[in-house]
C-alpha cells in the first residue's frame, strides 16, 4: 500500500489536499500548519475515530481536538494504491458522530469494497492499531507506555522463530495444553491408559498364581492334563491380545494428537478467514461447519466399529490357525475324524480276532502236547514191560510230535497291524487320546471356521461403512474448504 492523495477537513485542515510522490516525502512548513493533523488525519482514516473517548481534566479527546475549526462536519478522503489500482478511502459523519460512516471503493470502476472501516486498516497495513501507533506512526508527543500485547507477540514470535506469524508462545501453550490432555495430575488418556495396564498386570499375576497351583496336580488323569495345556495355549492367546490392545490405544492417543494438531491449524486458518469474510460469506461457512459437525459423530461411530471389527476378525484368524485342522477345510477335518473313528473300530474289531485266534491256537497246541506227552510215556512203559521189544513204539509219538511242529509254525497267529498303526499315527499327529476327542475337536474347528466368517462378513460391512462415513466427512471437509477459500 501506498499513500498517493489526501483530502480532509480535519482540524485546521478545511477541506485541504496534500499529494504525496514516489519515495519518501518531507513536509516542511511552519507550526501549526497543519503537519501532525495531517499525520493524525492518516491513522483516523486507516483506524477510524474514537467517538466513546470523552474529554476530562488535563485531557482532549481526539474528536474534540480535531473538530474542524470550520464548523463544519469532520470527514476526508484517502487515495492509496494497491495492488497496480488507485482504493479511495472515505469517512463521513454528523456532528456527534465524526467520520463514522465509512466507504471504500476503486477509483477506475467505483466498485466498492466489502472490508468494513474497522478491518480497512489492518487489512491494508497488516498489523492492529495498537502495533500501528508503535511502530510505523511516529506522533509528535510521543505514547503512554503500556502494556501492548499484540506487538509483544509479534516481537516475541520473530525472535523465537523468525516469523511475526508463528508464535513460540502459543506454541508452548498448544504443548502445554496437549501435555495436560495426555496427563495432568492424576487424569488424562496416559493415566487411564497406565491404570489399564496395571490392572491386566495384575489380572496376569492372579492368572500365574492359579498355574502355579496347577502344577501341584501333574498325578491328574491324563484327560485333565490336555485340559490343563488346552488353558495355557488360551491364555498366551489373551495375553497377545491384550498387549496387541495396549499398544493400539498408545498408537491411537500419538494419532490423537497428530490429528489435534492439524484441526488446530485448520482451525486458525479457517477462523482467519471466517474473520476476513462478509456476513453473507460468514453465513455460508457456518452452514458448511454445521454440515461437516452433523457428519462427524457418524465417522467417528463408523472407524470405532470397524476397529473392533477388525479386531474381532484377526482375534477369530488367529484362533482358526492355531486349531490342529488349520488350513484343512471343514470338510476335510470332518472326514478325517470320521476315518479315525472307523479305524479305530477295525483296530477294536481286529484285536478281538487277534484275541480269540490266540485262545484257540493255545489250546490246540496244549491239546496236541498231551497228546505227544501221553504217546511217549505209553512207548516207556511198554518198553519196561517188554524189554525186548521194538522201538516202533515212539513212532505214533514222533508223528504227534512233527504236527505239533508244523501246527505251531503254520497256524500262529499273526497280528493285523495296519488299523491299530494307522489310527496311532492319525492321533500322535493331532495330539489327541482317542478318537472320540478328534471329533470334538473337528467341530470345534467348524465353529472356528464359522466364527472368522462371520467376522470376516462383519469386517466387510464395517469397512464399508466407514469408507461411506469417511467419503461424507471428505466431501463435507471439501465443501467447507471450497467455502472458506472462496
């Protein structure tokens, strides 16, 4: 900006002009002619005037001292150049009013502009009143030193960071106050977060102990002992989830944060704007504000559920994977239980067999080994009856004696394996004492399977919802930008 033309009746100044050159300009004349009018003349038409000070001893008031010495109405007019254009500023007003209307408009079209006579100074200028009169507004009696927390601030900020716009100040506050979010005292998300993790720390110690106690019954049947390891496995799957949880609310309070942290930067940019707008513009923006408000409880309600949902659904993969049956379909697992169950009956079934076939071989062998025994001891006894007789009596007892032979190589029986050592192998592999519990355990890998799909489905809706809430929320951000930078 650029001051080119002034026209004033201002003081002692009676509808006079001053134009001013490019460069610096030197105003020399005698006293009271009209120097520091001229310069008071310059803040009124960039800051207006203030009507509510009132005069008191030892004390003028500006629209006192400056009352045109014409009697006629304080008003003026400012030429400025800006932007390549000529912007003519005017203030007009009545006698108890001094140039409170106030009119800004191009000097080649006359179009006016919608900046409002208390803004037209810090728009033009860039900086309030207040830094005005301090720095480039040089009076001739000097100021009343007092506190002026805007130059403060600006000076503050170009110290710390080197830009009059980025306050170190602000910026520690905006820590300090994240801090206290994060923890304050005794409150805040770290401290709940803290006292959730102690208490999973104690429910884990309480859980130890009854391990502890456990180990005392290791004389316990066999089927308790699977139960025993079965509870172990189930409990390392809730202690991975309760850390998998504790580090996801640690991981959502740093995108809390972040996320603070860039709604305040909109903010500020928004309410700059919101600031800078006209009240039709001001309207438009609540409106879309309203918008994006009424959409984000949906948002917010749409990503907590599908982070449960989530959640849930990796919770029931892990729980499938970690099944005996994991990456068999439930068919296949269902099949092979029922294939153990029928081997299991034919091991039964064949060492029933096995059992009787053994009952009869030893019978028939210790039927034919009396048989021999008898034939022998006849044979002796003939032979002391009748010294002189012939030894063809041990004939009929050799023969006995050769079947017997024969008999017991060729009819042992021999024990059918392929059953009992098929169902064996099947239940080493899936660890399980019999049958009947493999069984169990394929349907409650069918109820494994089921539970993931239905996760799985109600993943599926959540993401969808959420991908509808966050395309709401986009559009609604979209439009409330578009509106802002219009």
């Amino acid at each position: 900006m650029i001051i080119r033309k002034l026209r004033a009746s201002f003081g002692a100044l009676d509808k006079s002009e001053l134009t001013l050159n490019g460069g610096l300009n030197i105003i020399e004349a005698p006293n009271e002619s009209g120097k520091s009018t001229w310069c008071a003349f310059i803040k009124v038409m960039l800051y207006g005037l203030n009507t509510s000070d009132r005069d008191r001893n030892g004390y003028i008031s500006d629209k006192t001292h400056y009352r045109p010495w014409s009697g006629g109405p304080m008003e003026g007019e400012m030429d400025v150049s800006l932007d390549g254009r000529i912007l003519t500023l005017r203030r007009t007003g009545t006698g108890s009013s001094p140039m409170r209307r106030f009119s800004a408009f191009y000097a080649d079209t006359g179009d006016e502009t919608q900046i409002s006579g208390t803004d037209i100074g810090e728009s033009l200028t860039g900086v309030s009143e207040r830094v005005f009169e301090r720095t480039a507004f040089i009076r001739q009696a000097g100021i009343k030193v007092d506190n002026a927390y805007e130059l403060e601030k600006k000076i503050a900020s170009i110290v710390a960071s080197g830009d009059e716009q980025t306050s170190g100040t602000e910026a520690d506050k905006n820590l300090k106050d994240w801090q206290n979010a994060l923890r304050h005292n005794k409150t805040g998300l770290l401290p709940r977060l803290e006292e959730e993790k102690q208490k999973a720390e104690d429910k884990y110690d309480a859980i130890s102990r009854g391990f502890e106690s456990l180990s005392d019954a290791r004389s316990e049947v066999e089927r308790l002992e699977k139960v025993r390891e079965q509870l172990k496995d189930d409990l390392k799957k809730h202690e991975i989830f309760e850390v998998r949880d504790e580090a996801k609310r640690v991981l959502d309070a740093k995108k809390a944060l972040s996320d603070a942290e860039n709604r305040l930067k909109d903010a500020k940019a928004e309410a700059e704007a919101f600031r800078e707008a006209t009240p039709e513009r001001r309207d438009e923006i609540k409106a879309a504000a309203a918008a994006l408000a009424a959409v984000a409880p949906v948002y917010v309600s749409a990503r907590d559920e599908h982070e449960r949902a989530l959640l849930e659904a990796e919770k029931a993969r892990i729980a499938e994977s970690e099944s005996v049956f994991s990456g068999m379909s439930v068919k296949e697992a269902e099949e092979l239980a029922e294939r153990a169950e029928k081997l299991e009956k034919d091991a039964a079934d064949s060492e029933e067999r096995a059992r009787k076939a053994a009952g009869s071989y030893k019978r028939t062998v210790i039927t034919l080994a009396a048989v021999t025994a008898f034939l022998l001891i006849a044979a002796i006894v003939l032979m002391l009856a009748a010294p002189g007789a012939s030894p063809l009596f041990f004939i009929p007892a050799a023969a006995v004696l050769i079947a017997l032979i024969i008999f017991a190589v060729l009819k042992k029986p021999k024990r059918e394996e392929n059953a009992g050592a098929e169902i064996a192998e099947i239940l080493e592999k899936y660890g399980v004492p019999d049958s009947s519990a493999l069984s169990l355990r394929a349907k409650e890998y069918r109820d494994l399977v089921s539970a993931r799909e239905n996760a799985e489905a109600a993943l599926r809706t959540a993401e969808t919802a959420r991908e509808n809430a966050e395309k709401l929320a986009a559009e609604g951000q979209t439009k409330l930008d578009m509106t802002v930078a219009a």
